[in-house]
C-alpha cells in the first residue's frame, strides 16, 4: 500500500484532497467573478471618449451646436475637433473660428490652438490660427490664454496675439472687427 502524508489512511486523504478542491475551485471561482463583476461595472459606468471633426471648405461657412450653451461659427477652410466630454475639449486645427458660450458660469469652454490654452470666463470670442500661434478677439466677457510665460487676460472689444510662449499686441478694436468674415454679425 501507498503511503500517505500525516498517517492519514487512504479513504480519509481522498477525502481531504475533494475539500481542498472544492475550496481551491471556491475561492479562484470568487476571485474570478469578483474581477468580472469590476470590469463590466468600469464598462457602464466609463463613458468613452469621442471626438468630431468639424471642417469647411474653400468658400463654406458653417456654425453648428458643440453643446446647447455653445455654438462654434467657422469661416471658409477652417476645422476643428470637439469631444463629447464635459466640459467640451475643443482644437482650432486650422483656419477661424467665433465662439459664442451662453450661460452656465465660466469654465465650460476650453479651446486649444496649438500649444496654447484658451479658457473662457462667459463670452463671445474669435481665434484665429497662423503657423506660428495666432490672435484671439474678445466680442463680449474675458478669455484666460494660457501660455509658457504665465496667464494672460483679454477682456470685451481686446484682440491679442499669441505663439504658445508669450501674448503680444494687446490692443483695443472695434465690433466690427471682431470675426469680420461672420456675416450678420
């Protein structure tokens, strides 16, 4: 006859050896369904980023809804991306676009144009892109543009321009120079 671990007899280790299974099946069983159970909860409850893109071409103009506060016109060859997340992240990739954020406090409109940041403060404002950075016109409210050298503030009837290190040419201008590409303005 065999030998058993402990001097147990050979129907009592049989016996031990199905309880340990049964155990052993019961916790990686447990463990298991537990790691499935938190993968289908971060399935539902993570909403999955989605980006648009939305573009013009060479003599079109377009203003679609980014949001019911906010509404983005965009003047003749122009694009920009629009996530579904909250607050929106927009990106001016290329040309001129007017923003028109409507109620619901500052904070809800951030746009970035190439390295630079610009976070509205309850406004109406266009950003124009160039190779290097570009110039920001503030309709109504303030703009924050944050940039390498620090923060900067532009407020109703400013324009300004930036290049993703420092704001130059802070100046007043008229209404009609802001977006004047935009008709019924």
């Amino acid at each position: 006859m065999w030998q058993t671990p402990y001097c147990l007899s050979g129907q009592d280790y049989m016996a031990l050896a199905a309880r340990t299974r049964w155990r052993s099946l019961l916790l990686h069983g447990s463990i298991a369904t537990t790691a499935l159970g938190l993968g289908l909860m971060s399935w539902f409850i993570a909403k999955p980023m989605a980006t648009r893109i939305h573009q013009t071409v060479p003599g079109e103009r377009l203003t679609i809804t980014a949001t019911p506060n906010i509404d983005i016109s965009l003047d003749a060859d122009s694009s920009i991306t629009v996530s579904n997340a909250e607050p929106p992240q927009i990106e001016l990739l290329r040309g001129n676009a007017y923003f028109d954020a409507k109620g619901g406090g500052p904070g809800k409109l951030q746009v970035k144009v190439g390295t630079t940041y610009i976070n509205d403060i309850g406004t109406r404002f266009s950003v124009s892109k160039r190779v290097n950075g570009g110039t920001i016109a503030v309709a109504d409210g303030q703009v924050e543009i944050l940039v390498e050298m620090g923060t900067y503030l532009v407020g109703a009837h400013e324009q300004a321009d930036f290049d993703g290190i420092r704001v130059t040419g802070q100046r007043v201008i008229a209404d009609a120079d802001i977006a004047a590409w935009r008709p019924n303005q």
